[in-house]
C-alpha cells in the first residue's frame, strides 16, 4: 500500500493522468462535431403553411425549400377538391432540407355509396338517413297518395333510383312524396241497366255525385224504370273522372239500348 501511494506521487503518474484526461476530453469533442457534422445540427428550414392552399401550390412552396412530399386524400362535401386540409408537421416547425412532408387533400373524385332503402318511409326519416350516407335533396314533389310526405320515388340526374343503386357520395337527388290526399281520380262505373237507387249506391261507393236525373219516354213504373244513358258515359277514352265529378242519367222503363 505504501508503494502505490508513493507511485501516486511520482512524476510518472501525473504525466499518465493527464494524458488520460486530455485523450477523453479530446474524445468527446470529436465525437460531438462529428455528430454535429453529420446531424447538420441547426441547419433546416422552417416548414411553410400548406394547410388551406390548393395542392398544386402547395407543392411548389415545398419543392421550393428542398422539401419532399407525399400526398394521401380523403372525401368531404364541404371542401373544395384539390385542397390541402392536413400537414405533418406543423408550418413553422424546422426540419432538414429533404425532410418528407405529408399532406392531406380533398379527393377529386367522390366515393360511390349504395343508396339506402328508404322508400315508402317519411320524409324527415329519409332525410336523416340519406344525411348519414352523405347525399343531400334537391327538389321535392308531390303526387297523389294517401300518406302525407311518403317517400314514393327518388331520382338522380332523370334516373329513377332503387334500393343499393350507385351513386357518387354528396350527390343531390330529387323526391316524389305523397300528398296525403288519396288518389285525385277514381274509375268512373257503368250505371246503364241499373235502377237509380242502385245508381246512387254506386256513385257514392266511387265518391262521385249524382247529378240531374232525366226520363225519356213515357215511365209508368219508376220504382223497375232502369239507366239507359249517363253523362259523362263510359268509353275507352275516358274511364277515369276526378273525385266528386256530377254524373247524370237518364231513366226509362223500355230496355237498354244496346251500346
């Protein structure tokens, strides 16, 4: 113990200390510019900001710097196509020349989307379905039905649509709804032959109306006299009437002319 507290002491040992101690320190600061050196420690540039800006351009500002890019895209209704509406990293954050930046941008092209099944269903059930599936109404008519706003029909560009049909996501379409009002025309009955309480039974059970009643000859038995004619009369062009049309007749107790 004696001797190694005596060598501590000795010329020798201060010169191997100190060299010791410079070859560390000499050590270190090679390794500190060289990982300087190749880390480029503080060079880079500032990142611009992309976010809001077509792609196009977006894209030169990049290149402008000596930056790369890659470009991923999503679908939204509200934004333009073509628009950045992403970056990684941020703007403003330093980075090194061909550093890749990432963006997002609006998709030109719409996804397509299996239209819903929401025929014969309300309208403001439809308009939260196709709301989820991101398709939006036109226009909206209405035709004859006994339901009020009942979705009847749906079209797309003159098309009619059916259940799981293709359309492009953020489309507009056009409704036929129902008006609640029942049909607007009903199929007008053959009363010739008929007696007149049966005529009226008729006409009411098609909510028509009876109108004037006529008699043509002389008509000794009102109770058996039987429609020879009525007006508006039956025929291939015209078998249909609107809702409370006014028929007339006329009665007679001879037969029926044969039509």
């Amino acid at each position: 113990m004696s001797k190694f507290l005596s060598y501590l002491k000795t010329n020798t040992f201060r010169k191997n200390l100190i060299i010791a101690i410079v070859s560390v320190v000499a050590f270190l600061l090679l390794i500190f510019f060289c990982l300087r050196f190749y880390t480029r420690h503080g060079e880079g540039v500032a990142v611009p900001k992309l976010k809001g800006l077509p792609v196009g351009q977006a894209i030169a500002l990049l290149e402008e710097q000596g930056l790369r890019y890659q470009i991923d895209s999503v679908y939204q209704m509200d934004k333009a196509p073509g628009l950045v509406v992403e970056q990684d990293p941020d703007e403003g954050t330093n980075v090194k020349l061909n550093r890749t930046i990432y963006l997002t941008i609006i998709t030109l092209n719409a996804p397509d989307v299996g239209f819903p099944d929401i025929f014969n269903t309300s309208y403001l059930e439809a308009r939260a379905v196709l709301s989820n599936y991101g398709i939006k109404i036109a226009d909206t008519s209405y035709t004859s039905d006994i339901m009020r706003d009942r979705v009847l029909q749906v079209s797309y560009k003159g098309k009619s649509l059916q259940k799981g049909d293709p359309i492009p996501k953020g489309s507009s379409v056009s409704m036929v709804l129902g008006d609640g009002k029942g049909a607007s025309e009903v199929d007008l009955p053959n009363l010739v032959g008929l007696s007149l309480p049966e005529a009226i039974f008729s006409l009411k059970g098609s909510s028509l109306t009876p109108g004037s009643i006529y008699y043509e000859g002389t008509v000794t038995d009102t109770a058996n006299a039987r429609i020879i004619k009525q007006y508006p009369a039956l025929s291939d062009s015209l078998y249909k009437v609107a809702i409370g049309t006014s028929v007339d007749i006329i009665l007679s107790n001879d037969p029926a002319p044969i039509p």
